[in-house]
C-alpha cells in the first residue's frame, strides 16, 4: 500500500504575508527563495542537525491549552542549530520567549510569538 513518508511543507495565511516574512527573516534566520517560500535542508543545518533527523505529526485537543496563549489552530516547531544564541537575539530584538528554555529528552525547547500571534516552538535536537 502506498503510504506519506514524511511533512513537505508547512502553509498557512497571514494578515499581511510580506510584513510576517520579514520577521521570520530578521528574527529567525529564515533564507527567502526567489518564489517567497524557505526551503529547510537539514543536511546543511550544522552539527545539531545531520542528516539523520525527523519531523513530528501531531494533533492537539481542539479545547486544550497547548497553544496557548496563541488562539491560532496551528503551531510550527522549527529545528534551529544553537537555542542558547536565538533566544539572545530575540532578547535583543525585544522578544521574550513565552515559555522555556525547556530540556526534554529529545532535546532544548522554547517559545515565542510571532507579530501575527502563532505560537513558535523552537526545538533544538539532542546530538545523538
């Protein structure tokens, strides 16, 4: 039987799409293709991210506070290279994250907001 093999893209509108771009590329590193979309290649990701790596699907309780304080239906977890770093240039920029640095078993996590108020998980994975 034929079966998904695994997440090719994230999608979701915005209030103002250009204005939103421009704060994942200032704030997150995000790299803009010419067509306006990111393309993630986790073997050029560092050390925290080789090639081996995976991406999670899961749903949450429509009435569940995970996202919160985000009233959004989705929230998008990104593999970043150096959690420590990005949460001190958040600071700078003036963005507190909502909750973390948290270390999991898999490894360090944080959230922030973005300016149209979806939740971020940032995740950044345990070396294996």
């Amino acid at each position: 039987m034929a079966k998904v093999t695994g997440i090719g893209g994230v999608f979701f509108k915005a209030k103002d799409p250009e204005a939103l771009k421009q704060w994942y590329v200032d704030h997150l590193g995000f790299s803009l293709e010419s067509w306006g979309g990111v393309i993630f290649d986790w073997k050029a990701g560092g050390a925290a991210q080789s090639a081996r790596g995976m991406t999670v699907w899961h749903l949450a309780d429509a009435d569940g506070d995970w996202f919160e304080p985000s009233r959004s239906p989705l929230m998008i977890n990104y593999r970043v290279d150096d959690l420590t770093e990005l949460l001190a240039q958040l600071k700078a920029a003036g963005i507190e994250p909502v909750k973390g640095p948290d270390e999991e078993f898999n490894g360090l996590f944080a959230w922030v907001m973005d300016p149209e108020g979806n939740k971020v998980e940032l995740w950044e994975p345990r070396e294996s």
